[in-house]
C-alpha cells in the first residue's frame, strides 16, 4: 500500500513516529514532495529556530531512509485538479502521479471522498489508519507502538501514559484499541 503523508500528519512528532515506524517496518510505503516537506518545516518556525533545525535534519533521515518516497511535483495533473483549498492540489497530484492508494491527513474539508474517489485515491484520518494497520499487523505495529512510547518517556525522563500519549497525537482510537489488547 502506498500512501501519501501530508505535512500536517508529519508535524506532530508522536505521529509521524508512529507513522514512520510502520512505514519502516514495511507494512506501508511512504510518498511526499518537496513541497509537502517544506511545508512541514515551514509549519516548525512558529515553535523557533531550533524546531526548524530538527525537523530540517529530520527531513533529511526520511529522504536518507526511504529514498523511493520523493515524488516529482506534478504541474500538468495538478492543473487539472480542482480542491476546496487550491494550496492543497500539490498533494492530490503527488498521490495521482505516484499511483497512492491514500492521502493520509486531518485535513478532510480539503480533501473531499468524491473528489478523491473520481481520481482513485482514498483520504485516510491517521487515527483510523493506524487503528486498522495495528489490528492487521499487531505485532509489527505494536513494536513500533512500544518503540515511540519507550522514547516519549526517555525524553520526558518519567513514565508517560500510552493512552495519553495516544490521545494527544490525536489518535484515541489507536489508543483504547491498545489498551483494550
């Protein structure tokens, strides 16, 4: 399955962890842009220059680590395309362009199911997704889980609660699944 991350899916750390993780444990392959990638580190100066800086070097271990992800803008498909916000049409071409299944976002207003659907791409909420993928591929995606979960705490140097960690990356699906299993 080949899906497309939106900037706003790899801003919140915790989730593109997660989101990152499962790609790397191959249960999904992973497409972006330039664009989508600047977008993301763009979206970072708001919290300072050191933001900035990390997920500039963050960017550069995702291009490292799945070189095939880049996706070639796509100006002829994305002339064509019509979406409720037009700074959003850059990422429906890159999904057109590279065959994506999916475009994995929160942005649902800006993507809509038909207009989507008319272009054989789905648009997946990461909660749902990942909710999905866990129920699949439970050991996979549990390690990964189990992985970021055990980082959050080294970098709060304290336990920090899986659900609460969950639910703060917007994913409280995933997280009463987890902790019902």
């Amino acid at each position: 399955m080949k899906l497309v991350l939106d900037a706003c899916v790899l801003y919140p750390p915790v989730l593109r962890d997660l989101l990152i993780g499962v790609a790397a444990a191959g249960i999904f392959r992973p497409v972006w842009s330039e664009r989508i990638l600047e977008e993301w580190a763009r979206a970072t100066v708001k919290l300072g220059p050191l933001a900035e800086a990390q997920a500039r070097g963050e960017i550069a271990r995702l291009r490292a680590a799945f070189p095939m992800a880049m996706q070639m803008a796509a100006p002829a498909i994305e002339a064509r395309l019509v979406l409720p916000d037009p700074n959003d049409l850059h990422v429906l071409a890159v999904a057109v362009a590279s065959g994506a299944d999916a475009i994995v976002t929160f942005n649902a207003v800006d993507f809509p199911r038909h207009v989507l659907a008319a272009e054989g791409v789905e648009r997946r909420d990461p909660d749902g997704l990942l909710w999905e993928l866990w129920s699949k591929h439970e050991g996979a995606v549990g390690a990964v889980i189990a992985s970021v979960h055990a980082r959050a705490e080294d970098m709060a140097g304290q336990a920090v609660s899986l659900k609460a960690l969950l639910k703060r990356a917007q994913l409280p699906r995933l997280a009463k699944a987890v902790q019902a299993g």
